[in-house]
C-alpha cells in the first residue's frame, strides 16, 4: 500500500512540473495552423519599452554597440531555431515581399539568472507575439511569453542566443501540444 501512495506521489509530481514547464508560453488568442503551411514568414522584433529586471530600460544595460548586436544575434537565433524544427513554413532574416505572415515579438522584459544545479547563466523572457497574414493584415494568432527560460551557458552572449534559438523551436512546435 505504502508503494502505491509512493507512486502517486510521483505521477502528480511528474505532472505538477510538466505543467508548469508549460505555463510560460500561452496562445492569448486565435490558431496555430499557419505552422502546418508551405510558406515564408519575417520575423520583427520591437524592443521599444523593453525593460532589463523590470527595473531599467534595457538601453542601460546594454551599450548602444552591444544593444545592436544582440537585436541581430536575437533575430538570427530565432529563425535558425525554427527553421531546424523542419516545417513546411520558413522563417526569414530578410524581409521577404513575398512572405504571407509576419512574426512580430514586443520583448517585454528580459532578465538572467545564474544557475546553481548545472553551472551557467540562464536568460529569461517576457513578450508579446503576433502573427499578421500580410496579405489581409489580420491577426492570425496571439501569444504571450511569461518568464520563459532559454538555456544555460557559461557565456553570457551564448545564454542570450540560446534564449532566441530555444523561443524559435518553441515557437515551431506549438501545434503539437
């Protein structure tokens, strides 16, 4: 008996925690069916408001120079997690004339924290996403990022880009949950 009560406990462990894993990202509004078409898709980044810590703006604490190169190391990130997901629908770096939606992220809040179980840094994110058809300039889909966590790096630089790979795979898969 003592085993049986042992094994439940586990099994709404194992859930408690797959639920919670889940949490951080949250479809607000409309479908994720875009991701089952052949198509090309930009991906826009607004870091207008962005905060660092949801203290300062996230300006301060960048440089201007490295602020710059984080928004391309984000952009590219994202889009070769994505595209290595092996959809139907492509991401771009480019802005493609042709691409039928448009991906745009409005970070929120970006912070990092340093990871004691397995040493690194971890870099978390708070957004807003929509995706427009651009053809009819509809919102297709809505979704909201609440504290989702890239993976650890030693190097700061590497944590952030793995932010953006792992939100780019996230992203892909989100019509197989």
């Amino acid at each position: 008996m003592k085993k049986l009560g042992f094994i439940a406990t586990l099994l709404l462990f194992a859930v408690t925690i797959n639920a919670k894993k889940n949490e951080d990202v949250k479809i607000i509004n409309g479908s994720v069916d875009f991701l089952t078409e052949e198509c090309v898709s930009n991906v826009d980044f607004d870091w207008s408001n962005a905060r660092w810590e949801a203290l300062t703006p996230i300006e301060d604490h960048y440089t201007a120079e490295e602020m710059e190169k984080r928004i391309k190391q984000s952009k590219t990130s994202i889009v070769f997690g994505f595209n290595d997901c092996g959809k139907s629908i492509q991401l771009t770096t480019k802005d493609d004339p042709n691409a039928k939606y448009t991906i745009k992220i409005k970070i929120v809040n970006m912070d990092k924290y340093f990871s004691v179980g397995k040493v690194g840094k971890i870099h978390k994110l708070w957004a807003d996403i929509k995706i427009i058809d651009n053809t009819t300039k509809n919102n297709v889909c809505t979704i909201r990022l609440t504290e989702f966590k890239g993976d650890r790096d030693s190097l700061e630089e590497d944590s952030f880009k793995k932010c953006f790979y792992k939100l780019g795979q996230t992203l892909a898969n989100l019509d197989q949950k």
